[in-house]
C-alpha cells in the first residue's frame, strides 16, 4: 500500500526525510473544498478525461516551450498520469495533510526527472486554464480562489 511507496521514496533520496504539511485553517479548508470539488465534478462530467490530461500539457507548453523537452513521452500518456494524481489530489483536498503524504510520495520521481518548484506557477497556469476554458459562467471570483488557494498550497506542499 501507500507506506511502501513512501518507504521506497525515502530510500532513492539520500537525506530524505518526511516533511510537515504547510499551514492552513479549517476555516480555509471548509470554504474552499465544496467550491472545488462541485467546479472539478463539472468538468468531468464534460470534458473527456483523456482530454483533460492532454489539455494540461498542451496548455503547459505553449505557456512554457522549454518545459517540453524534459518529457519523453506523449502529451496523452503523462496527462493521463498527471490526470490521476491530480483526481486524487482534488478528491482529498478537504484533508491537506492526506494530500501531502501523497505528494511526498511523488518526490522522488520528480527529483529524479527533475522537476523543481518552480515549474509549479506554469503547471497552476495550465490548470486554471483548463478550469476557466471548461468551466465558462460556473467560473466565479470564489471559485477562482478557491482552485488559487489549492494550487498555492499544493505548491507550498512541493517545495518542503
């Protein structure tokens, strides 16, 4: 199960120790969760999920054309693969600490390919951009922020 694969991690990163999730309020979290789970739920219900994933790369480098030279494989296969980690992400944004336990599992991976905290702010570009483009009039202030409030931790929680 999921222990494996963070005792895996912890073992192909020399020094690497489990971090503690960033900061945030409950108050954060039951604001936020509902808007985010209902917004992403739209989309799903009409975008096709092939689509989504290979819309994250697309979007990711015609914002960012160098990024796309640290990918070997097709636009649809890593979207597909970013498409389930960020499903689950989204699924479990109403406990920010499950969410990082699961990212911390990531590390190694994207240490390795070297994926570096930065990349984050395009990555969270790309995704916007997906929401705003599927998501037309349901696109409101609040849920902007709250899917700004997701990133923004989710980006805290990578650079730990």
């Amino acid at each position: 199960g999921g222990g494996r694969v963070k005792l895996m991690a912890s073992k192909r990163i020399p020094g690497w120790k489990r971090t503690k999730a960033p900061d945030y309020t409950q108050e954060e979290v039951d604001r936020h969760t509902p808007l985010i789970k209902s917004s992403w739920k739209l989309v799903l219900e009409t975008v096709k999920w092939e689509d989504i994933g290979h819309m994250m790369y697309i979007n990711m480098f015609a914002l960012e054309p160098a990024l796309e030279g640290m990918f070997s494989s097709d636009a649809r296969i890593m979207g597909s693969r970013w498409l389930d980690t960020f499903n689950t992400m989204v699924a479990d944004c109403h406990t920010p600490a499950l969410m990082h336990i699961r990212l911390e599992t990531k590390a190694a991976f994207h240490i390795k390919t070297g994926v570096r905290t930065e990349m984050m702010d395009v990555m969270g570009q790309a995704v916007l951009k997906i929401l705003k483009d599927n998501l037309g009039l349901h696109w409101t202030g609040p849920v902007a922020d709250a899917w700004g409030w997701l990133w923004g931790w989710l980006t805290q929680s990578m650079d730990r």
